[in-house]
C-alpha cells in the first residue's frame, strides 16, 4: 500500500460532511504525512465534546502510525494509567513514565483532562510526561477544552502546542444521536 493509500482508504471515523469532523479527519491526514516525512509537527491533540469520535480516530492514526517505520503505537488510557500508578495499583510511575517518555512510536494518551487531582496525585506526572516525552510523536485526547486544560494548569495546555503542536477543538453533535 503506498502512503496515499493509507491516510485516503479504510477510514471507519466518517465526517458525514460535518465540518467539524472534516477538520479532525484533515488534521490526522497531516500528522501522519509529518510522521512519515519526519516534519516538525510532532503533537496532535483533540478537545472536545463527548461522542465526536476523539478516541476512535487517534485509534486510527495509531493503527495507521505502526505502518509508517517508526515502531509500534503506545495506547493509554489516562485515568486508568494513573490509577494503577497509585502505590497500590501495581505500576511504578518511576519505571512507567521513563519508558512512555521514551516510547520510539507514537504514544496515544487517552482522556488527559480527567484523573488528575490537581493537589494531590497525576498532574505533576502528567506534566512532566509531556516534557520529557521532548520530541517524539505525541497523540492526546480530552473532554476539557483548552481554556479548561488551561485553567488546571497553563503548563499542561501550553505543551501541546510545543513542537508544532495541532489542537483541534472537537465542538459538534455525538456522532451516535446523528441521523444515518
Ligand atoms: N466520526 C465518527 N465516525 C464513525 N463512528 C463514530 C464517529 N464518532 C463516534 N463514532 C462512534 O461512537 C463511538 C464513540 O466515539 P468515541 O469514543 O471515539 O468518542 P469520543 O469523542 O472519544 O468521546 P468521549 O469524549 O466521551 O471520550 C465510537 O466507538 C464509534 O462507534
Ligand atoms: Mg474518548
């Protein structure tokens, strides 16, 4: 399959010509041509509204990033992440983090806005996640608009602009109350 086949075939995320929806599906079109030149545009974030198809379309930009020669795609569900790395979840946030900074292909981080307590546990990792994560490929999805990320914390909304980082604002109908 040659590179335009990849990012023009077998999406399952439809845009039903929404504009909104248009601009997430443009936007992966352009994170994975930066992928495969090796552009310098290495985050892609969608912020939005619940239901738009955030988390199945990263998905499909991982799927379709594993074929690109970068390695494997990393998939994590924020919250849950977090969850384990609590001292009884059976994951030690110092050997998981490095590793994820570290991750050679894409890394997905699912849901970011949500799990963080900003006082106590998560945002402090989250943060130094997306800084020491520097460079490499980055995918991020939440249900907190930038202005919300922003208001928990500038430094967490200001690194997904860094390495000419992409934000979609996700703002449309859930996809499942569309009619066919
Ligand atoms: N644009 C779309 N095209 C096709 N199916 C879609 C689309 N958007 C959503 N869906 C369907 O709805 C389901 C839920 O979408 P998804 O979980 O990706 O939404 P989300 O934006 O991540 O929502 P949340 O903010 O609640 O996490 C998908 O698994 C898929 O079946
Ligand atoms: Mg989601």
């Amino acid at each position: 399959m040659t590179f335009n086949e990849l990012i023009t075939t077998n999406w399952k995320f439809q845009t039903r010509g929404d504009p909104v929806l248009e601009k997430m599906l443009a936007q992966a079109k352009t994170f994975l041509t930066s992928i495969r030149k090796g552009g310098t545009q290495r985050r892609l974030s969608y912020l939005g509204t619940s239901g738009t198809g955030k988390t199945m379309l990263a998905k499909e930009i991982g799927d379709k990033a594993g074929l690109l020669g970068i390695g494997w795609t990393a998939f994590k569900y924020w919250p849950l992440l977090l969850d384990r790395m609590r001292p009884d979840g059976g994951l030690v946030a110092g050997r998981v983090l490095p590793e994820l900074a570290q991750h050679k292909g894409l890394l997905i981080l699912d849901e970011i806005g949500m799990g963080n307590d900003v006082k106590d546990f998560g945002l402090d990792k989250l943060i130094s996640l997306l800084e020491v994560r520097n460079d490499r490929w980055l995918l991020t999805t939440s249900n907190r608009m930038p202005h919300e990320l922003e208001a928990i914390d500038k430094r967490l909304s200001d690194r997904l602009y860094r390495f000419d980082g992409a934000v979609v604002e996700c703002i449309t109908m859930s996809f499942n109350e569309r009619t066919p």
